[in-house]
C-alpha cells in the first residue's frame, strides 16, 4: 500500500492536486473508503490515490426543502443518521454500504433492492461538483427538486467509476421516512413458484418497497433451507397491515408453508441483516434484464442453478453468487453462458471476483452500442485518460 | 442573418421525405415560426418525416451541407426551443406517431418521438397502467418535446419528471448517424447517456424512438381542494404539508385572477371570490389514503383554509384538474398576451418569492397571475400585458427579470420544466460560472462538432449574461419579443 | 361591404398553446401545422396584416379546413376560430384568388342552386340532378378511392325520386298547443332526407307545436357563408328574417344543424346593416334547434317502445356550433327500450361539411373512416344523427364499410316512438324501416 497519494482537505485543494498531477502526465484514482475498490478491471498503468475522506462538510441541509448538499468522502452512515435526527433518509440502500462514501457510492453505481419503488442515483441526484481532469471545479443541475437549466452532466458520472472526474459534492433529494415498516418473508420449495408469487405481488396495486426472491442464503441470516420471497412494505399504519396481510395471503395460497411478517425493530434488524449479508471472498456476478427474461432465465436455472442467488423482482436485477472455493473456469464458463442467455437484452457484470477470473474474462462483458459516443466524451472531459485507466469499459 | 437554404438541399431533402412534406412558401414558413412562447423566427425550409432513417437521412444532408436544424414536436413549448432562430431546417416529427411496443409485463413501452404524451396513457390504461409525466399540455405535447425539455408536470411532485421514466432512446445524432442509447432494462451498463441527452433541448440530437418506462395505477386516489384568503396563508400550507412529511401526489396552486379566468373558460367549480386554492392530490392503496387526507385537511385548516373539500365523484375530480390543465390558455381571457416564466425555489422559499412577486408587480404597475406546481416550488408566474404598449412589453422584461433573479438569489433556478431554450440561455451565467459553461460546451462540440444541431439554444452565445431584452431580427413585423 | 383587417382581431386571443391541436380532424389525419387550428390563425394573421396575399398557398391551406369549429369548443382562449374562418374565405374569394379545382362548380351551386327553391326542386324532381357534374364528379372520385361494386355505390345516392313537398303553411298541435314553432325546411334536406323533415314536423306536433312553414324562406346561407360569399349570405339572411319574424312565431326551429348555427349568427352577419341589424337579432334570438326545444317539454309526451342499442353522432354543427349535445341525448334517454351507447371520440367530424366531400375527397372519406370505425366498434342497430350533410355522409361511411346499420336523423326516430307501435328489435328494422305510414 505505498502508492503515491495525496489527500486534499477542501474541494479547491482537490482541484488544485488534480490539476498538477495531471500536468506531470500521472494517472489519478479517486478514493474513498475504499470499500468498493474491487470494482472493475486492474488498473492500466500505476496511478496517484486521491483520497477524498476528508471532503466530509455538510455544505447545505434545509429538511423543509426535502434537499441536502454534502461534500463526496461523507460516510453514507454519517449522512443516514444527519438526515434520520429530521425524520428524513436517502432512500437508497446498497448493500454492505454503511462505511461507503457518497462518491464511491455514485461513482459505482451502487444501489439496492428499493430502487424500482424510489429509483437508484439518478433519480436522487439534484446536482454535483465534480473536479475534471484539468483541475477545474465544474458543476451542473442545482439544489432544488426541479430543474431543467443547462445539461445534467452529473448523469455521466453516475456509475462512470470515477472515468470522468473526481465528484467533489452533491446535491441529493431526501425524503420523509416511512411512517411503519414491514418485512413478510414467505418460503417456498419450489424456486418457479416463489418466483411467480413475487411477481404477482410486485405488479399488483400494493406500494411496495422491494419484492426480492432469495435463493440457498437462508442460513447465512438465520432461516431454514430453500427459497424464500421477502417483501419489504413501507408507508402507513393501515397500508402496511393490509399488504402484509394479502401477500401473507397470496403466499399459502401458492402453498408456502411458513410464511412470517416481521415489524418494529425486529423488522429493521432483518432488513439491515439481509443488508449486510458477508461476500468475503465471494463472487458476484450482477445481472440486468428485463424482469420477465430474468426470471424465465432463473426459473430454467441458466442463472445461479442451485448456486445462491438474490433477485431484486420489479428491477429485474438478479445476483448470483459464487463461494471463495469455486473454480474459476467453472465461474467463467458459467458469466459467459449467462451472457449468451442474456443477449443483447441484459447485461451481466462481475462486481467482484478473484483474480484469477479477472484474468480470464472481461468483468464488464461487451460495450453498449453507444460505446462510440461514450469515448467522445470521455475524449472531451478526459482527453488523456488519467482518470481511473483502464478499469472501466473499453478505453474508457 | 439566416442563411437560405441552397435549392439543392431542397431537392435532396425532398427525395428522402417525399415532395408532399417538404414546405418552403412564405405561409408555411410561417406556420412554423412558432411555439407556445412568444418568440418566433422562420425556417428556410419545414420537412415532415415519415420514419426515423428519414429523419437521419434529412440530418445527413443538413449536416453535410452546414445547415443548421431544428426537431419540432407539438410546438407546445414555452422556451422557444423549437424556434429556427438561426433558420435552417426545422424537421417536425408529427408523423412519426406510432407506438411500436408495449410490453406490461415489463413495463415499457417503445414510441416514435411523436407520439402524444396522453395517448400513451391512454393505450395502457386499461391495463392498469399509465406514463407518468403529465404536463399540462398532454393531450397534445408530444413525448420526443418531452425528453428533449424534460418536462414535468403536476404529479412530478411524488414521481419525478420525464427523465426518471425514460430508460432508453434511438437517436440520430447531428451528423446523421443512428444509435441506441440506454436499454429496456436498468443497467445498460456505461455512461447515463440517456440521463444526457433527456433535457438537452434538441442540441445534441433528434430521438426517433424511445422507450418510456410504464407504471402501475394507483389502486385509489383522492382530490381535495383549499380555498384561501389570502396568497400567504396557501403557501404557508404548502410549506407545511412538505414539512409534515406528507408528499402528495399533485399540489397546485391557483391565484385569484387565474381561479376566475379557469371559471369563466371550463367552469371547474373553483370558489371565485377566494385569493387562492391549492387542488391537492393524494394516490395510493385505499387504505392509507384517509390518514393521509385527514393530516392534508388538518394543515390546511390550520393555515386558515376558509373551505376544504374533496371531491366526491371521479367526474367532479375530472372538472377540478381541467380547470387546472386549461389554466394556461384561459389567461388570455385576462389580457391578450403573457410573459410565463417557470422559475424555482427551495420549498421553505415560497412564501417570500411569493411575496416578492406581488411587490414586483405592483412596483411594475403590471398584473402577474399565478399557477404552479407550488409543492415543488416551481413557480409559474404569467406576467399580462396588451403587445401594443411598448411601456408595457418593457416593463414586463424588467419584472421578469426580477423574480427569475429572486428565485436565483434563494438557491433556486431558472427553469424548473420548461427548458432555457433561447429565452433564458444568456442568464444561464446567473447560476453558473464560465467553467461549468465550459464544460457544457465541451461535451456539446463532442457530440455536434460542426454546431447545426439546435444551434444558439441552451447555452449562452458567449456575450455576457443579462442581454435579455434582445429583438432577433427575424421577427416579423406587428410581432414582438 | 368587404372585410377589414378589423374583423380578424380574434385572432389575437390566439396565445399558441396548441390546446386545440388533438381536436382537429384535419390535423390528426395530416400532421402538419398548416393543417392545425393555430396554422390557420397565424396565415389569417398574415393575411390581416398584409404579409400574405391571398393565393394558391393560402388557398390549398385554408380551404382544407372542415370548418367542424372543434378548435373552438377545445380553444381556452375563446378564439371565435368558426368567425375567423369566414371572414378569412371572403377575403380570399373577393381577391379572386383560384386554382381551387371546383370553385367554378362551387360558384354554380351556390348561386345558382342553392338559394333558389324553384331550380333545386326542378333539378330534384326531374332526377336530372342526378346528372349534374357535381354528384357524377362526386360519384367518380370514391369509385376511384373505393373498391367494390358500383351498384352499391350508387345506391347511396340521395333518393331524389321519392319528390318532397313542402308542408302547408300551418300545421295544428296534435292534443293541447303548448307553443308556434316557425318551421325552417333547410334547402338540401327536403330534397334528400325528406323523411326527417317529415318527422320533426309530426314530433313538433305531438310535443304540442303548432307548426309554421313560411313559404317565402330561403336558404339558410351557411355554405355560402363558409366559401366567402358573404354578400350572397346577407342576401339570404335579409330574405329570412322578414319571411321568420312574419310568422310571429315564438320560436324559429330547424332540424338542420348546419342551418341553425348559421341562423344563429344572423345578427353578426348584419351587425353593419343598419336597417337589419335590431331586426336580424331580434329573430335569432329565437332560433332554437329542434332538440333544444323538444327537451324542454315538461312532461314529455308518451311514445312507445324502441328496441334497439343505438348510437348518436354529433354533427359539428350542433356540438361545436350551437354547443348542443345533452338535449339529443337527453331525448334518446327518454325512449323506452332504447339502448344508448357512447362512441369514443363523439366530437370527431364525420368528413361532411357541406360540399366538402366532393372538393376534398381525399381528406372527407379519412376523416369519415376513422368516424366509422369507431361507430362500428360498437355494433349499433342504428346510427342517428341530426344533420342531412352528416346523415349522407355516414351513410356513405357505413357502406364503405360494407356494413349496413342503417342511419337515421333523431326526428325520424323519436315520431317512430311517439306513432308507436313498439319496434321489437333490429330484425323488424331492417325489414320494414322506421318510417312505416306517414301522418302529417
Ligand atoms: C398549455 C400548456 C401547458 C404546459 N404545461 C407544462 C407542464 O405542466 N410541464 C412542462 O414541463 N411543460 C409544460 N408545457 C410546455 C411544453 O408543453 C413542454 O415543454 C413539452 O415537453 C413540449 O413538447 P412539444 O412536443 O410541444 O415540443 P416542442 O415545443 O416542439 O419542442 C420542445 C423542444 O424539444 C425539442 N424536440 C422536440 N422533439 C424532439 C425530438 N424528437 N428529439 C430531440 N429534440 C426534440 C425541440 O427542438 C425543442 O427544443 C406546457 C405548455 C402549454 C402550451
Ligand atoms: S387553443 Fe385557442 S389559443 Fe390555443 S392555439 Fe388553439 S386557437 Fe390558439
Ligand atoms: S374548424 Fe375543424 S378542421 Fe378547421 S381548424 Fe378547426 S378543428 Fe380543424
């Protein structure tokens, strides 16, 4: 861990160090916990960590406004209990994310499985700072909900690894935190049901928070063997009981033999404990697809089989998970065959995985079509690539 | 100014869209000189294509021949984004009107750009699912003029705007190539291009189809209308319902000028001797929906509401929200032109901007109505005046200003939907600095190297901020800015 | 007396939002912003203000316009679009400019035709009609547009054989008078659709009206009014409200919609005549249309039972001309045994308009299409409407259709109902038809 670093105190010091180790033709590598640094490829050629854990000021917090600005190296932890002493929070929940930074958290893209009932990072995001590859400070959108003036280049940056820029701060839109919650967890012997069931209740008319199907992780947060649904309600008192109800319902009808709801702080307890389930050493492949491919993919075992898999239903984002001893030609065998499953309808990623699969495959498969248009601007913005080369996509 | 088009670009572009949709006489010329603003300028030339390789086809002879184009929807737009300032080509998508795809298990569906916003909802409706942005002006906006504008409308308050229901688009980019940016899924992996391009107002290129996330309906929803006597006190209860946590659907606000105007035009049973109502909606599951409506009710009685009531039948509900939705043209009845701007504040600001719009007016001797997406503190103040009074039109300019510097100067904005286009573009400067403009630049020369696409909108020319009472040379005579 | 730029200052409520867009039949089947409402204005702008000149340009783009006034029933600006329109035509027609292929066609008819009774009934009655270049032009341009067999074709020509007399000039009540009705007959109808003139006639009477039908009305002048031959409307407008305001009638009613609407605009249209500018209003303002006058009957009159799911059309004229659309339905309501359904776009234009069909074909029968199609999703025993353009023309919608529910006018109905005896249902429709044996 003798990399060259520097670790500027304010944004204009950060600039600043930007702007003359780029002049000396340096690659830089933002970073912040260092919690997610697993993500992507190797890095090209050697490069200077810019750590942005002291970018931590609160720069702006109105709860009437529903809005907050934060310099990018604040703890997501740190932010969740500024805005929860308002009866506020950022309705994201990345797992594993408690020490994360807002940056490294916007930098990867990392979102959870509430995203299709309060969207991911894009839809939170108001507005940033983001220190270019010139040393200048450059912002775009604003810190009011609304607001159509000038180009969202904050978008761009938003799960761009740091290829872009260093983001500096950012301008988040909060919410009021859910009056009551609930977790109904139903089990099923049989994956194809429990995946029918969960898309029953993702389509109907109840407001949910996240309907996941969870497949051979049971043990590792305390219930039995096999597959399980696990809903997550948020909103008031009467609208929480009805929609534990009907889906408690709907599941023994589907033939769940155990079938619980969980509330107060038992409830959180199980959200955060599914949250923060252990991946040492795990790989972790992330796909994307439409929600019907994903699960007709899931239900014919082309995902995951009897591997361990976590499926986020209304998002269509399914992980499959590989122990520490797998082999890496079978993971390797396996991503691939998932991609050839997927097409060019989805897309699969390794957010973690050994070397030794690294080495083997390219962790981001094949670039979007717009992969031309994706390098002129990253031509514009980062004309010497010094950002975070060659871990992203392509040259990117 | 404008550079006429060359008649071998005429031809060219008549061999790809057929002679019958290519229009350059005076009349039609004129009829394509306008948008919802009050802005105008003529093309050289009108073409109207038929698909999208028409319309990459058109851009590749614009393109080849540096002319410069301009995308066209509904011409509903309120910024002048659509408006040929520097002449050229306007390419007006109205026939590419087809929804290609809707797939409600996944719920998305694939439209051409010319595809009428309500027309969409409508398509799914009976499936239990509706597009979620709902400008005012849905029944005839087009959702191309949506992205391009990122439009927004009164139920953004709880579900965001445009840019959060659109996943993915085919765009023919300014040199006439065609790509396929984002996907009918959430990771598409790479840079948010989708997230770039929706709100770029046309600049960096013309979408030909695009997918549009779907949303389930709400299982019941509740309309409330708050009467007030005075201004104050409804947006002190606006205040107060956002601080409560409470985040309706919908929450509007109508002073007491537009109330009687919006009477007088559809007759949607507001109470015409009220300062201002507020027309709040709440959706959800049923069961939530009374504690929900009774805290609204409290607050807004607290705030000295001098009558709430809820609508009690979907047809009285309909009648409420199309006073609201018709607000915008039944202004006229007041005076015969307005100035609208769209500017926004933070929610706890909306009181004193609100006052600072009535101290404007009255310090301009002008009427100013309101009606606003006020939960989100996205002002809409309509600035009358009659376009014969000179006096007037430059007092109107001046009161302008001053409240868009207002919503600037409490860490608002300029524009909360309607777009900079080229009404706003040379105070972009208010809210950035020459580095961010920069960078805008950047990225937009990345993409539209040889300028032709939108030329002039969004960005500022270069001259310093604050020239706004420009008169572009092109307007005819008896118009005005 | 000709047009001044003066009479297009409505064309300033004009705010460009767009909002009449959607509602526009010619629009929505031709995208392009010439085709829209607030394409229109903005060339009636130029015209005013001396930009544009009258010409094919103007000429192509203004003529397309069905002159349905759905834009202003849409329009939250009150824009008198219908008034616009007129003056817009005038000015165009005065300035002679042509290169509009059946403007001399036009000419003939409305000059030579329409407004004398005597010609129309002479062409009428000696089928001769039949042989004007218009209908053969008329006949022509669908079989070109149109497969299928010519007989059917000309089996949707007007039944100009069966001859139409006009009434006596007083026909009493049947039972108690409860009010004088001056009956206008509308020029064309009489001719083609002579039942429903008939029938509003005997429901008038059953309602409790006696019936006027002064002998010396002319037509009403609207198609004049809407190609821009305003001096010839004037004439015939001046001609009217002596003939009208003779009868001392307390209501002047027509079953035409088209006539009504024009009628009710006499007091514009001699607003700058000074000897007939208190007397024009004075008879408009009791202008009613027959719906409007049978839906205020209270009670209504007994009628006997009909049947059949129904489905009623709005002609233009009426909805967006007159905003009446509740009384004819209100009355269907009232029919025992009637089913009434509603379409899903009640407010599109059939494609009618006047000569519209024979000089914009093209546009008429998309226009009518779309209309159909709708109509016919909903599988109706009958098609009512209350105007005699929208009656021949959803006729010729419904055979292109290959269809054949048949269509009827409101009138002919409702004397079925109160001549009774009941209709059982479709099957006796179709053998035997609404009218069975006629009373008057
Ligand atoms: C009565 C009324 C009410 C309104 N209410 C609202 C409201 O509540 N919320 C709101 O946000 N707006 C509102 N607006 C403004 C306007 O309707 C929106 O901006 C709308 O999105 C414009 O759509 P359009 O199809 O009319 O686009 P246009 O006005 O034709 O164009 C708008 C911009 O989009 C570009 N463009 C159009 N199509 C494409 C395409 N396919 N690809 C790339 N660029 C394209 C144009 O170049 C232009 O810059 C209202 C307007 C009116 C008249
Ligand atoms: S609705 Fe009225 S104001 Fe709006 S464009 Fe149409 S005519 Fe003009
Ligand atoms: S009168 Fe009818 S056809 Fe003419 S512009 Fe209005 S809506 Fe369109």
């Amino acid at each position: 861990m003798n990399d060259p670093r520097v670790r500027p105190a304010n944004l204009a010091e950060a600039a600043e160090a930007v702007g003359k180790i780029a002049a000396r033709g340096l690659s830089l590598r933002p970073i912040g916990a260092g919690s997610r640094g697993w993500l992507g490829r190797p890095a090209e050629s050697e490069a200077v960590l810019i750590e942005t854990r002291d970018l931590r000021n609160l720069e702006h917090y109105e709860p009437g406004d529903l809005t907050v600005t934060v310099e990018a190296g604040m703890a997501f932890e740190t932010l969740a209990g500024l805005l929860e002493a308002e009866g506020q929070w950022l309705p994201v929940n990345p797992a594993r994310s408690g020490q994360s930074t807002l940056g490294g958290l916007l930098a990867t893209g990392a979102t959870g499985s509430i995203r299709s009932r309060y969207g991911s990072w894009r839809d939170l995001v108001l507005g940033m700072s983001v220190v270019l590859a010139d040393g200048s400070l450059s912002r775009s959108g604003g810190r009011v909900v609304k607001n159509v003036s000038g180009y969202d280049l904050h978008k761009l940056h938003i799960g761009a690894l740091g290829t872009l820029g260093l983001i500096g701060s950012v301008s988040l839109r909060v919410m009021p935190l859910p009056k009551e919650q609930r977790l109904v967890l139903a089990s099923f012997k049989d994956r194809a049901v429990a995946l029918e069931v969960a898309m029953a209740t993702a389509t109907s008319q109840l407001e949910l928070a996240a309907v996941e199907v969870l497949d051979n992780l049971s043990p590792s947060i305390g219930l039995a063997e096999g597959t399980w649904m696990a809903v997550r309600i948020a909103g008031t008192e009467a609208d929480c009981a009805r929609s534990a109800r009907e889906i408690q319902e709907a599941s023994r009808m589907a033939g769940s033999r155990r079938h619980v709801t969980l509330a107060g702080t038992e409830c959180l307890r199980a959200l955060r404990d599914l949250n923060e389930l252990p991946m040492e050493g795990t790989t972790i492949c992330r796909i994307s697809a439409p929600p019907s491919l994903a699960i007709q993919l899931l239900k014919q075992g082309s995902l995951g089989g009897d591997r361990r898999v976590i499926c986020d239903i209304p998002g269509g984002i399914v992980h499959v998970l590989w122990n520490g001893d797998a082999e890496p030609s079978e993971i390797i065998k396996s991503v691939d065959g998932i991609r050839a499953g997927l097409g060019r309808s989805g897309s699969a990623i390794l957010l973690d995985a050994p070397d030794g699969v690294r080495a083997g495959i390219d962790v981001w498969g094949p670039p979007p079509p717009s992969y031309p248009l994706m390098q002129s601007i990253k031509r514009a913005l980062d004309p010497d690539r010094i950002w975070n080369r060659g871990r992203f996509i392509g040259d990117l | 100014m404008s550079p006429t088009v060359d008649p071998a670009v005429r031809s060219e572009i008549a061999g790809v869209v057929g002679a019958r949709y290519v229009f350059d006489r005076d009349e039609e010329k004129r009829a394509y000189s306008y948008d919802a603003s009050l802005i105008r300028a003529r093309p050289d030339l009108v073409c109207v294509p038929g698909s999208a390789e028409e319309v990459a086809a058109v851009v590749r002879v614009a393109h080849r021949h540096r002319v410069p184009f301009v995308a066209r929807g509904a011409g509903t737009g309120i910024a002048g984004g659509s408006i040929p300032i520097e002449g050229g080509i306007v390419i007006a998508l109205t026939r590419l009107n087809r929804i290609l795809e809707v797939n409600i298990p996944d719920r998305y569906a694939v439209v051409e750009p010319g595809v009428v916003n309500l027309d969409l909802t409508r398509r799914v409706e009976n499936e239990g699912y509706c597009y979620r942005p709902d400008p005012s002006s849905q029944k005839v906006c087009t959702i191309g003029g949506n992205v391009a504008s990122n439009a927004g409308g009164p139920h953004c308050l709880a579900y965001g705007v445009t840019s959060n229901h659109i996943l993915g688009m085919e765009v023919v980019l300014p040199d006439g190539s065609i790509t396929e940016i984002g996907a009918p899924h959430l990771e598409p992996g790479g840079y948010d291009l989708t997230g770039l391009f929706t709100g770029s107002e046309g600049t960096l290129g013309i979408a030909t189809k695009i997918i549009c996330r779907l949303s389930r309906s709400s299982e019941a929803v509740r309309t409330m209308l708050a009467s007030y006597d005075r201004m104050e006190d409804a947006a002190a209860a606006v205040e107060a319902i956002i601080a409560a946590g409470v985040i309706p659907a919908a929450l509007e606000m109508m002073d007491r000028e537009i109330i009687r105007a919006v009477e007088a035009a559809v007759g949607a049973g507001y109470p015409v001797d009220a300062e201002a109502v507020l027309l709040i909606e709440i959706e959800g599951p049923r069961d939530g929906l009374n504690e929900s409506s009774d805290v609204i009710k409290s607050l807004c009685l607290d705030q000295g509401a001098r009558e709430f009531r809820t609508a009690q039948s979907e047809e009285e509900r309909q009648k409420l929200w199309k006073g609201r939705k018709g607000a915008l043209g039944a202004v006229a009845r007041i005076k015969p032109m307005y100035y609208l701007h769209d500017g926004v504040v933070p929610r706890t600001r909306l009181l004193w901007v609100m006052k600072k719009i009535a101290a404007t007016a009255a310090q301009h001797r002008l009427t100013i109505v309101n009606v606003f997406h006020a939960g989100d503190g996205n002002l809409h103040p309509f600035i009358l005046f009659d376009p014969a009074d000179a006096d007037e039109v430059r007092r109107v300019h001046l009161a302008g200003e001053e409240i868009l510097r207002a919503c600037v100067e409490c860490g608002g904005t300029l524009s909360g939907e309607h777009g900079i286009g080229i009404e706003k573009n040379e105070m972009m400067g208010w809210i950035f600095s020459e580095q961010d403009l920069e960078t805008m630049r950047r990225v937009r020369s990345a993409i539209d190297p040889a300028g032709v696409a939108n030329p002039k909108k969004v960005l500022p020319s270069g001259a310093r901020c604050g020239e706004l009472s420009r008169s572009p040379g092109s307007a005819p005579a008896g118009a005005w800015i | 007396m000709t047009v001044e730029p003066s009479d297009f200052s409505a064309a300033k409520d004009c705010v460009s939002c767009g909002l009449c867009l959607p509602h526009c039949p010619t629009y929505r089947e031709y995208p392009v912003e010439m085709a829209s409402p607030r394409g229109r204005i903005e060339l009636m702008k130029g015209l005013a203000e001396g930009e544009l000149q009258p010409g094919p340009a103007l000429e192509e783009h203004l003529s397309l316009c069905l002159g349905c006034r759905a834009c202003e029933t849409a329009c939250p600006s009150d824009v008198r679009f219908g008034h616009l329109l007129e003056n817009a035509r005038a000015v165009l027609k005065d300035a002679g400019a042509s290169g509009w292929t059946s403007s001399a066609l036009r000419r003939l008819f409305l000059n030579q035709v329409f407004p004398r009774p005597a010609v129309l009934s002479a062409l009428a009655s000696s089928l001769r009609f039949y042989q004007t270049s218009m209908l053969r032009r008329w006949v022509q341009s669908l079989l070109r547009l149109m497969p299928g067999p010519v007989e059917r074709l000309e089996a949707l020509m007007p039944d100009f054989t069966a001859p139409w007399s006009a009434p006596p000039p007083e026909l009493p009540a049947h039972g108690p008078e409860r009010g004088v009705a001056a009956f206008l007959t509308g020029c064309v109808m009489p001719h083609c659709t002579g039942e429903a003139n008939d029938a509003t006639l005997e429901v008038l009477r059953h309602h409790g009206y006696r019936v006027l039908t002064p002998k010396d009305q002319r037509c009403c002048g609207a198609l004049h009014l809407h190609s821009g031959y305003q001096e010839e409307a004037r004439q015939l407008a001046r001609a009217n409200v002596s003939a009208f305001e003779a009868t001392g009638a307390d209501v002047v009613v027509t079953s035409s919609a088209g006539c009504g609407a024009a009628l009710k605009e006499y007091g514009d249209l001699l607003s700058r005549d000074p000897e007939w500018a208190e007397r024009s209003r004075a008879v408009e303002s009791r202008v009613r249309d027959v719906h409007q006058v049978l839906a205020e009957t209270d009670p209504p009159p007994p009628m006997g039972r009909i049947a059949l799911r129904a489905v009623y059309d709005d002609p233009c004229h009426l909805l967006h001309g007159q905003g009446v659309s509740l009384e004819p339905r209100q009355l269907l309501r009232a029919v025992p045994g009637l089913e009434l359904v509603e379409a899903k776009e009640p407010d599109w234009c059939c494609g009618s308009a006047g000569i519209y069909t024979v000089t914009h074909t093209e546009m008429s029968l998309r226009v009518l299409d779309r209309k159909m199609e709708d109509l016919l999703s909903l599988e109706p025993d009958i098609i009512l409407t209350a105007n005699p353009g929208c009656l021949l023309q959803l006729r010729l919608g419904v055979a292109r259709s290959g269809s054949d529910v048949p269509v009827h006018h409101v009138m002919e109905l409702l004397a079925r109902a109160s001549r009774g005896p009941d209709l059982t249902g479709p099957d006796e429709l179709r053998r035997h038809g609404l009218t069975g044996e006629r009373t008057r």
